[in-house]
C-alpha cells in the first residue's frame, strides 16, 4: 500500500563534521569537489553513494554544541530564540560561571511546537531511534515520546553512551551507568556494536509501520561518533597501519560503522520497496570532535580552523546531503522535488531550515503565532540559487568555561565576525576591562580558513559587522552571560 506523503529521514550523526568522510563537501575555484587528506583517511562509502544520487551542501551550517541543534532541528529556530545555548548537562544546570542565567536548561517541553508533533497530526508514524539530549533528567524534554514522537527507542536525557559495547551492555552495570542507552536489553552481552543495535531497531521500526501504509519520518540520532572513543571492531584492521593516535584510529571506526548504518537502511527502504518515496536528509549536528589537535587549530577538521565547540568554522560547518533514497524522475514525489544527482551547493543554509523544508514537502504548516526562523529549502534542493535567501548565520553561546567563551558570531555574506564576550580565559569585569573586548573579522570568500583577522584592518567592516550581529540578537529576543554581579554582558561596538 502506498503512502499519501512522502517518507522522511532525518540521519543526524553526532559530532561529526565536514571533513571526517571519504566524500568532499570542499570546492576548487571553479566550484568541483577538492579533496584534502582527512577525505583519504576516513571511508564513508555509504555517503558517497547517498550523494551521488542526490544534492550535497558545502556551507551548511549548525550549532557549535549539540542540544542547541538539536532542538533547532525540532523547532526551527535558532539556539538564540529558543535559548537552549548550551548542551544539556541532564543533572544540573550548567550555564557555568559568567553564563546566561536565564538560558533553558529546561528544554524541550510537553506541548511545545515541534517537527514530529506536526507531522504526527498530519499524519505521519513519528519514530525517534538513538541519540535524544533534549533535555534534563527529571524534566518532561528527557522523553522524545513528550514531544511529538510516537515511538522512542534509546533517546534519553545525556548526550553520551555509557559504552557502544553489547558486552558491556551499552554502560549499564559499569562506572558510566548513568549514560547507560535504554530499551536495547536484548544486545546485552552480545558482540553487536551500538550502532549496529541503533540500525536493527530503526529497521524493525520502519518496516512495521510500511506494513500499515502509513507515512513515517525516522529521526535516526547516532551515538555515534561522540566520545568515549570505542573502537568498533569491525573496522579497526583499516586504521591500524594509519599512523594515527589510538583514539583517532577508533573515531575513524565510528564513522565507518555510521556509515554503514545509512547503507543498511538505505538497502532496506529498496527491499522494501519503498525507497523511491524516502527523502533523505543526512547531516551532523555540529563541528568535529575527531581527538586530533586543539579546537582552535587546523588538525581535526583540516584545512578547516577548530572543531566541536569552537568559534571558527571547523566547529559549525557540518555535511548535509539531501536525496530520494532511491533517484527515479518518473516518481511522483520526485516530479514535484527533482532533486539532481550528484550536485554540490554553496548557498549558506542551516539547521533551522530543516523545519520548513520538511513541512513544505510533507505539504503541513506550523500553526500560527510558531517563530520559523528557518527558510524553505526547496529552491536550493533543485540545485538553484535562491535569490531571496540572505547568506546569514548567527551562532550564540553565552557560556563558559567550555572550550570556547561567551561568545557569538554573525555570518552575513562573505563577511563573519566574532564577538567575544570575555576574554578566552578569564571571567571576570577587571580582566574585560584590562584586556579590552575582542573581536575576530574574516572574509570568507578570500580566506575560507580564517587565518587572518582583519578588525583592525578593516574597521569599518568591523562595524557594519557587529551592527549586524547585535541587531540580530535582539530579533531573537537573546540571553546574554553576565559579569560577577550580575549585569548582562551586551556586545558592544568597537571604538576606533
């Protein structure tokens, strides 16, 4: 029986950023794939195989930590909005010293507007598989089925496995109990790798609701590829003669096994017949967290600066690619989205446009009086340019002490700037007072990886920049850090 609407994937891996695959998203001058030896390292024949028959994005954006996508992704919203700026620790509130007071810690809640909600009312199975960490323990945002799924399975308050080990019983009865993954006691004690447990239930769960004829939209969220660094034995043989640090070699590992998860759901969406009505939509859900250097240095996501947690690029450019699992222009859904093969696109997009795209092809609304910050991104998934869409990224993070700061940046065109709130590593008025406000300005387009800070070359620029990002801010009604007694630390234009 064949489904009214289309199916939707949404396969969010964790931690990974754009250059921990086998699949460029980097370009030449001229706009073609270019590989840089990260791309030779990693094998991710599965992505390749996704993006061959489908649209990949080069400038694709989200969230520097991963609560803060996550409900971007849920919501539409930007991090600034919804104030989920932060991970969420699931024990206790960890705006840390100097953070925003105000941030929400809390979460997602029973009864906020979100993605599976609406399309459980349109009629779709909302099925939630891994990786939850929309909010703490305790709270109503630490169970997916609150928030409009209708089927949990391993979602829960942290973002973290216990273990990935089956034998281990993925952390419970160890020291990491408290991140022990639920609802796969039928592993325990079992070979069978976490991610590989992960594939097997979303499988159960997608050919069950085909069975019904009812749509569905799979919100597959990997444990993988976050810490702890387990290596997955199945892969370990193709990194040990790599020269690389062990940790690095099982990082490498994760992503071989995610993406062998993606190839097995895509196999099952064909045998099931049902692969040319399945949009996928693959992507991480913040910058790489690969164990190969300092967050604000080129290693782990190189020729990219910094990584997971990081003001630079490395830490919020993430791989999106966007196809019908199964590429055919005589299908019905396809005529309406003929995504093209094989396509790169430079437009700058990011997580909160997941929203709206989705619901535009699912063809539902978010009620009325739901902020989207996000845009559509049907012209941009046909391989055109959106003229109307503004080349536009804010990322805040009014926190600290977490690899990066108490800072925000503002992406607007060819132009980034960054605002830091307090210096690197201080936080209190007299060491702001002392050293002076900081500012980072980059052009993008002449260098795309951020080696030279142009705020005192260009102070103009500067300026506009920062008019900019504090103008943006205050449309997303942001929380700011605070100095030690209590007054909110507003970005501030530079004096010349």
């Amino acid at each position: 029986m064949a489904a009214e609407q289309p199916n939707i994937v949404v396969f969010l891996v964790d931690d990974m950023g754009m250059m921990d695959t086998s699949l460029p998203f980097l370009t030449d001058a001229e706009g073609q794939p270019q590989r840089y030896p990260l791309n030779d390292y990693y094998r991710t024949p599965n992505m390749e195989r996704l993006a061959r028959g489908g649209i990949r994005f080069n400038q694709f954006y989200a969230m520097s930590v991963c609560s803060p996508t996550r409900v971007s992704i849920m919501t539409g919203q930007n991090a600034a909005r919804h104030r989920v700026t932060n991970w969420i620790n699931p024990l206790q509130d960890n705006a840390g010293k100097n953070g925003a007071p105000d941030w929400n810690w809390a979460g997602l809640k029973k009864g906020d507007v979100t993605l599976p909600g609406i399309l459980s009312r349109g009629g779709y199975r909302t099925i939630h598989v891994g990786k939850a960490h929309f909010g703490p323990e305790q709270h109503e945002g630490a169970e997916p089925l609150n928030l409009g799924f209708d089927v949990n399975v391993a979602g829960a308050a942290f973002g973290a496995p216990g273990s990935y080990y089956g034998e281990k019983g993925y952390g419970h009865g160890t020291k990491r109990a408290h991140h022990a993954v639920p609802h796969l006691d039928k592993y325990h004690g079992t070979d069978t790798f976490l991610t590989e447990a992960l594939t097997l239930e979303a499988k159960q769960q997608v050919a069950k609701v085909v069975e019904t004829g009812q749509p569905f939209y799979l919100y597959f969220s990997h444990y993988a590829v976050h810490a702890p660094f387990e290596s997955d034995p199945r892969f370990a043989d193709h990194y040990k003669d790599s020269g690389k640090p062990a940790n690095a070699q099982a990082f490498a590992t994760l992503i071989e096994g995610m993406d062998k998860s993606l190839g097995d759901m895509l196999d099952q969406f064909d045998e099931l017949g049902i692969a040319e009505n399945t949009l996928v939509f693959f992507l991480g859900d913040n910058g790489s967290d690969a164990p190969l250097g300092h967050q604000h240095a080129v290693a782990c996501a190189e020729p990219l600066r910094g990584k997971k947690g990081a003001h630079y690029e490395g830490g919020m450019r993430v791989p999106l690619i966007a196809a019908w699992a199964k590429p055919n222009p005589e299908n019905g859904w396809q005529n309406r989205l003929p995504i093209p093969e094989n396509t790169i696109q430079p437009q700058v997009a990011s997580v909160v446009d997941l929203m709206p795209t989705i619901l535009d092809v699912a063809d539902l609304d978010a009620p009325s009086g739901h902020t989207l910050d996000g845009h559509s991104l049907q012209t941009l998934l046909l391989g055109q340019p959106d003229e109307q869409r503004q080349e536009q990224f804010l990322m805040h993070y009014p926190h600290g002490p977490h690899r990066s700061n108490y800072f925000t940046t503002w992406r607007d065109g060819d132009w980034k700037v960054i605002y830091h709130a307090l210096p690197e590593d201080s936080t209190t008025t007299d060491d702001l007072r002392s050293s002076g406000i900081h500012y980072e300005l980059f052009n993008l387009r002449d260098d795309p990886f951020e080696s030279t800070n142009l705020a005192e070359s260009k102070p103009q620029e500067l300026e506009r920049m920062m008019k900019g990002l504090i103008g943006a801010l205050k449309d997303h009604h942001a929380v700011y850090p605070v100095d030690d007694q209590g007054t909110e630390l507003r970005p501030q234009l530079p004096h010349h």
